[in-house]
C-alpha cells in the first residue's frame, strides 16, 4: 500500500511504492484488490514526461481517489528491431519516481526483463514460443517500417495485463496505432480490461511531448515542429476534402529541411482506409512519420474531412477566397 503524505483539495499525493519483481507487485495489488479498490494502469517504457504525466491523471480520474494507480517502467527489448535504439533508449528510474510520485501514483512496477521474459529476449527476439500475433493493421503505417513492433509491443502488453490485470489502462493518443491496437488485442483476446485512450501532449511550440525528444540536438529539435506544423496545415483546409487538406500539408512539408518523410496519410478513427467519396463531415486521423537525423518521430491529429463530392470539390477555390 502507498504511503498517504500530503492532502490537498480533490487530490492526495501519494509516495508511490517500487515493487522490482512479480511477487511484489501480487502482495501489493492483492491488499488493494481484496478491499474492493479499481486499478487503473499505465504501461510506460520510463524517461517520463508531462505526456505520461497525463494518463497517470487520466487512470486516477478513472479509478477515483480510493482506486490504485499502477505504472510499469519497462524498456521492452522485443518491440525493438535489432539496430534500433534500445541501448540508447533513457533510463531515468530516479526522476521517473518522482513524476509518478507528483500524479499520486500508487505502485510503481519496474521489473528487469527475466520478470517479464523468463525465457529469455533480445532486441526484437524471445525464445518464449508464445507471443501475439498482431494481425493485418500492424504490417501498415509504422508496421510497413518496423515490420516487428507491434507483435514487440501487443506481446508485452498481454503480459503487462496478465501481471497487473487492471480494470482499466490508459494509452496516449501519441502512439494513435498503437492504442488502436491494443485495444482491438484486450477486446479479441477477452482481457477483460477497458483500454482509455488520452490526448496528445504538446510543448508550447506545438511538438508532440515524446521520450525520444531528449536525443535530438537544439537544431533537430527546431526542425522537429514541422511535424505537428504540417498537421495543423492540413486541418486548417480540412473542410475542403481529403485533397486539399493533402496538398497544404506537402506544401508545408517542402519548406522542410533534413525531413525524411515516412508517411503522411489520412485514416478513419479505427485506421481502415478513408474512402474516396464523403457524403459528409466525417471525422478522421491525419499520421504523419519522419526521420530527423537517426531519429525517427511520429505524430497524428484527429481532423474533421469535409465532404468530397464532386459539387464540394469544384467550389473550394472561389470559397477559400472569399474567407474571412
Ligand atoms: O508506449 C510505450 O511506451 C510502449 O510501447 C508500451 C505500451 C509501454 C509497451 O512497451
């Protein structure tokens, strides 16, 4: 059980507990289940933010004040590709305590990876013969360039759950095919455990909060507004069609420099393909993804499409004009 320190008004702050291995982690979830308390989960990879600051918030919100808010701190070796930046990924478990500590975290789970391998991983590699087939969505978008990552991602997080079984986890937005996964994987394979899905933070300057921010230099770092500029582009002529919205986006885009584009696509919420037509105002995700040196960052806005009937089409130029 967490130590109480401090109330203040609708919240307390809490010093939360580290549990290192499974057996810790089941002592202290079973006093908290056995008093009937909700457990709201955030799986995290550490180097935490005010990203992950806010699911922490969004799976208190969930469970109430009387609820357990659980994190894991997991860097998981199977979502990487060999070559990838596992080594370089940021360890920071003492200032990540204190983050979870501010967001009146209750249990910390961060395990070395035989707790949650004991059969063994590599980067992108276990010799556990189970793992979570991840189906069709994951060889597109971020699956197309990193063909292993989402059976990496759905496998740790099916053991994250079997070990913490929570009533309810909380995604960020950030990682939108990620969540989108995960969550078809708690409903396909009957977890049990609602999947909350939390908007994406952003700096000041518009830039997606992310724990690989930190490795890009002062000059990257500048560069790296061009993503969510290019978003903001495409939603600002949205109403006119898929088309349109497209065209401001790379017009956008081509005043980038040392941007390496992956994708740019539009999806709806679920990820299936937009169609051509839309009879009216539907409501999409626009993904972008791109190298910045040997960084490579991603990012996506939900966007309202206006319709693209032919009618809608031939009259965006004459109304973009007369706009105030
Ligand atoms: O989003 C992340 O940080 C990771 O992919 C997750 C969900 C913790 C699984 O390792």
């Amino acid at each position: 059980m967490s130590i109480q320190t401090q109330d203040r008004v609708g919240t307390t702050a809490r010093t939360p507990v580290l549990a290192r291995n499974r057996v810790e982690l089941a002592e202290l979830l079973a006093g908290a289940r056995a008093a009937g308390a909700r457990v709201g989960y955030v799986p995290t990879m550490g180097a935490l933010h005010e990203g992950h600051a806010s699911l922490m918030a969004e799976a208190r919100r969930q469970v109430g004040d009387d609820g357990q808010v659980v994190i894991s701190i997991f860097v998981n070796p199977l979502q990487f590709a060999p070559g990838e930046d596992l080594d370089r990924y940021p360890r920071t478990l003492d200032a990540d305590l204190e983050v979870a500590a501010s967001q009146g975290v209750d249990i910390v789970f961060a395990p070395d990876a035989d707790e949650v391998y004991p059969g063994g991983v590599r980067a992108g590699e276990t010799d556990e013969a189970i793992t979570v087939d991840p189906g069709p969505l994951a060889t597109e978008l971020e699956g197309a360039v990193r063909p292993t990552h989402f059976r990496g991602v759905l496998t740790v997080v099916a053991k994250l759950f079997g070990l913490v079984r929570p009533d309810v986890a909380v995604f960020g937005e950030k990682d939108y095919q990620q969540l989108v996964l995960v969550r078809q994987m708690a409903e396909n394979l009957c977890t049990g455990v609602e999947v909350v899905g939390a908007e994406t933070v952003r700096e000041p300057d518009g830039i997606a909060m992310s724990s690989r921010n930190r490795n890009l230099s002062p000059e990257l770092r500048r560069r790296a507004t061009m993503l969510s500029q290019t978003l903001r582009a495409a939603d600002g002529s949205a109403r006119w069609g898929m088309d349109v919205a497209l065209e401001s986006a790379r017009a956008e885009l081509r005043q980038a420099h040392g941007v390496d584009l992956d994708y740019l696509e539009f999806r709806l919420p679920d990820l299936s393909p937009v169609p051509e037509e839309l009879h009216e105002e539907t409501e999409v995700r626009l993904l972008i993804a791109a190298r910045l040196g040997d960084t490579r960052l991603i990012d996506n806005m939900p966007l309202i499409l206006g319709a693209t009937r032919p009618a809608a089409r031939a009259a965006t130029p004459a109304a973009t004009e007369g706009d105030s």
